[in-house]
C-alpha cells in the first residue's frame, strides 16, 4: 500500500553557468511530492500517520530549504550572501554541485530515505520547480 504526501517551500537558486536565464537569481514556489510504502499496514491502518510523515519531512528537508538559498558550494554567491545576511546564516544552502530540481530530488530522496522508520520504504520523490516542470526519481519496480 501506498501513501502519498505533497509539500511547497519557497527557494531561490540559480544554475551558475546555464546559458539562459536560469544563470541568474531567482526563486520558485517548489512542490515537493512523496511516496512511501509499506508491505502492511499498522494497527490502525495506515501505512504510516499523514502528521508523523509531514513532521518527518518538515524536519529532513523543509526546515533546511524553505525561505533558503540553493547553491552551489563552489558558487561565489553563496559566501557573498552570506557575508551580508547575518540575520539567517543557515539560509544559504551549498549543495554538492548544481542546484537543479534533479539535484534537489535526489537530496530529498536520501534525506527522507534516512528519516523513514523501518517499516516504511520511499517509492518516488519529485521535485516541481513549476507547475509544468520538475525532476521525479521513482524506485525500479522487479
Ligand atoms: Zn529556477
């Protein structure tokens, strides 16, 4: 059985040599889908709580990315930020390379992975940058 959540948090970020206009700094309203799995389902039913799950999540990935800014370690901008924003010094994020929604799902992906309890397996992760574009990354089905 599976269960299916969904999330937004507001980032910016940029993509430091794209040829467009992705090169520059700018934000999305990013959605953040989730599915986990369970082969059966607790006591009272479920696959596990919906609140137990936002909580999981929240704590794994919203509370680092949400009102953050995403870049790349080696991106300059991001110790430029840095320097100057002293009132939230955890809202630059360095990211082990390029922040694409690719990157940022594959993050979510072993952030969430590493929270779940046992019981419960991650099936797909996607990540919207808008609502006609994002990444998703799905567990191979035998
Ligand atoms: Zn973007």
């Amino acid at each position: 059985m599976e269960l299916e959540t969904s999330y937004t948090f507001d980032a910016a970020h940029r993509i430091r040599g794209h040829a467009g206009k992705c090169a520059g700094l700018h934000g999305h309203t990013y959605r953040l889908e989730l599915t986990v799995s369970a082969e059966r389902l607790d006591p009272l039913g479920m696959v596990m709580d919906f609140e137990d799950l936002r909580e999981l999540v929240r704590k794994a990935v919203l509370d680092r990315w949400d009102h953050a800014t995403l870049l790349a370690a080696d991106d300059p901008l991001a110790e430029a930020i840095a320097s100057v924003q002293h009132e939230a010094p955890d809202r630059v994020v360095r990211l082990d390379g390029h922040p694409t929604a690719e990157r940022l799902t594959r993050e979510a992906w072993s952030a969430i992975e590493r929270a779940l309890p046992a019981h419960v397996r991650i099936e797909r992760v996607a990540i919207r940058e808008t609502p006609t574009s994002g990444s998703a990354l799905a567990r191979l089905r035998p």
